[in-house]
C-alpha cells in the first residue's frame, strides 16, 4: 500500500506498508522514502529491549516515528519495524535473543537494499538504547555506510544494570539497606542467569534465590507466601528469558571494535537507563584511534533524549516529545558529513 504525504514544506513523501520475511516470522513496518525517482541512502531503525511497536511507543511518546520524519525529510529513505509479536509482526519476542535481534536487522537490510527507491551502498543502521549494540553488531555483517547509536551500552551490561536499579529503587523511595540487599540478590541472579545452564534448569534457581531476598527483605511488611512466589516467578521469568540472558553475556567492547566503518554515538547527559557519562568514555575508549568514530553528548537530555529536569523515567510523560530537535540536527549533519562528503 502506498501513499502521497508530506509534513513539511520539502517534497512530497511515499509511505509503504512493508512485510518482511524473517527466520520463522514476518516483520511488518513502515517505509517513508522521498517520492523523488532518485535512489536515496537508507536508514533502519532498530529498537531497543522489550517489544516495542514501529514508532518504539514509550510513555505516550513515539521516538521512532519523530526520526523517521525528520530523516525523510531530510532527502532518507527510513524503514522501522513492530518487533516480532508485536502489531502486525508475527513471531515471538520472547523467543528472541540478541543473536536473533541481529539476524533479523541483517534480513531487513536485505530487503531494503533491493528497493527500488534505495541506494543498496548506503544502509545505515540506527539504533536506540540496546538496539544501537545490535545496530553495531549487525554492521559490519550487511557493510553498513555507518551506523548511529543513541543511548547505546559501551559499558558491561551488568553494571550498567545495577546502575539502573539503584536509580529506579532511589528514585521509589528505597533505603541503603534495601538498596543494598537488593544489589545482593541481582548479583547472584544475573551469575545463574550469565551461565550456559538451559533455561529449563536456571529459571528455577533464580526463583529460588529471588524467593529468599523477598522474605528478608529489610523494612519491608510481612508477605503471604503466596505474594512471595508470585512475584518472584514474574521477576525469574524476565531474567530467564533468552534476550535478557544473552544481553548479559554481550561485550560491548568487543562488539563496537567489529565495526570499523563510521560510527556516532550519542548520549544524554541526565540518561538513568544508559548514563551518558560513562558510557560515552567507555564509547571513546573502545574505538581510539579510529577514524569516523564520534561522540555527542548532550548534558540536559535523558534516555528518549528529551530536555529533562532529572531524567527520571517517572518524568518521560510530562516532557515534550523526544528526541529534540537539537539532537536530530546533530545526528543530521553528522551523517551528511559520513556519508555525503567522502
């Protein structure tokens, strides 16, 4: 199905409704290309954890539809996907893990490159929170033009997410004490979850170890144990999953040095999720000495790369929608620059 439509003064736009066959599941997505005849570079948008539909939904907010507009108007043909099992897309996202999240950037970059309205020597791939370290991994595998991660891990999976946990148990109102017994029962079960034991024999033990912190939880009212096993056979089943078990075991490093063609990651400076920081050192450090490899970080922007106050997640819906047109400029010209002016 094909549309004419526009949202700025620029040339008109083609909207595509796409289906894409993938390993065992179609993906269904949106593709925006200038309806000028002209074969034009190519940007796949690649999400981040979780299934997340084509605009990567979050908090009333639609990241991924902001940039494919703003690309498209800026002369790009943008493609972005529901994941597997989400909106129009069959499959399973559960199912997933971060090898498969690469297989299937790699089958859609196949089919874009055969668009007739896409130039097959200039995919990019665009890539959101995890999805800029799938992007990064799925590079040098479809000899991707450059890739571009926004909020990208450069830094050990794990340690990032205790990072995470601590703000968002902060932010709730935890005290050290729970914060700290808290770090105890994540550390033992990220190490089960790490191991190559089947997910058959591993979700048990997590279950098992997140049973035992919940009933010595310090400060905490008396739970039934009912409550107990209810609440730690949901916590077992999301770390337990193949996604989040092989995100665990990702070296960042070692994924951002694959790739040796032009790279820009960006970073927002009140990011809880990816703190900007450190990871744009750890960016910068895993690629010296490499022509093409750039960093942007914008101090008052958080994860969605929105102007934020804290950067809190509890603040993403009541932010104007991200990212701002400050970062979408940068991103802009850094990839005229990478690609345009060789």
């Amino acid at each position: 199905m094909q549309a004419e439509g526009a949202w700025s003064a620029g040339a008109p736009v083609r909207i595509e409704e796409v289906r894409i066959p993938v390993t065992d599941a179609v993906l269904a997505g949106t593709l925006l290309a200038p309806s000028r005849a002209e074969r034009r570079p190519g940007v796949v948008l690649v999400s981040g954890s979780g299934a997340n539909d084509r605009d990567e939904t979050v908090c009333g907010h639609t990241p991924f539809r902001t940039l494919a507009e703003d690309l498209v108007t800026r002369g790009y043909a943008v493609l972005r996907c529901d994941d597997r099992g989400v909106g129009g897309s069959t499959g399973n996202a559960g199912e997933q893990d971060f090898d498969g999240a690469v297989a299937d950037v790699v089958a859609t970059c196949a089919w874009l490159s055969r668009h007739p309205a896409v130039d097959p020597d200039s995919i990019v791939l665009l890539g959101h929170s995890e999805g800029g370290l799938v992007a990064a991994a799925a590079g040098p595998q479809v000899a991707a033009r450059a890739v571009v991660m926004l909020a990208g891990p450069a830094v050990a999976i794990e340690g990032m997410l205790h990072q995470q946990a601590m703000a968002i148990s902060a932010e709730g109102g935890a005290t050290d004490a729970q914060i700290d017994h808290e770090r105890r029962m994540n550390e033992r079960v990220f190490a089960l979850a790490r191991s190559d034991g089947a997910g058959a024999v591993v979700e048990p033990e997590i279950e098992e170890v997140i049973k035992a912190h919940l009933r010595s939880w310090p400060g905490a009212p008396a739970w039934s144990e009912h409550a107990i096993a209810d609440n730690a056979r949901l916590m077992a089943s999301v770390v337990s999953a193949p996604a989040y078990r092989s995100l665990l075991r990702q070296d960042p490093a070692a994924v951002l040095g694959r790739f040796t063609g032009p790279m820009l990651a960006v970073y927002g400076g009140k990011d809880t999720q990816v703190p900007g920081m450190e990871n744009a050192n750890a960016f910068r450090q895993a690629t010296a000495g490499r022509h093409g490899a750039e960093v942007r970080l914008f101090p008052d922007h958080n994860h969605l790369f929105q102007v934020a106050g804290t950067g809190a997640i509890s603040e993403y819906e009541s932010l104007p929608p991200g990212p701002d047109p400050t970062v979408l400029r940068e991103i802009a010209d850094w990839l005229a620059a990478a690609l345009f002016r060789r």
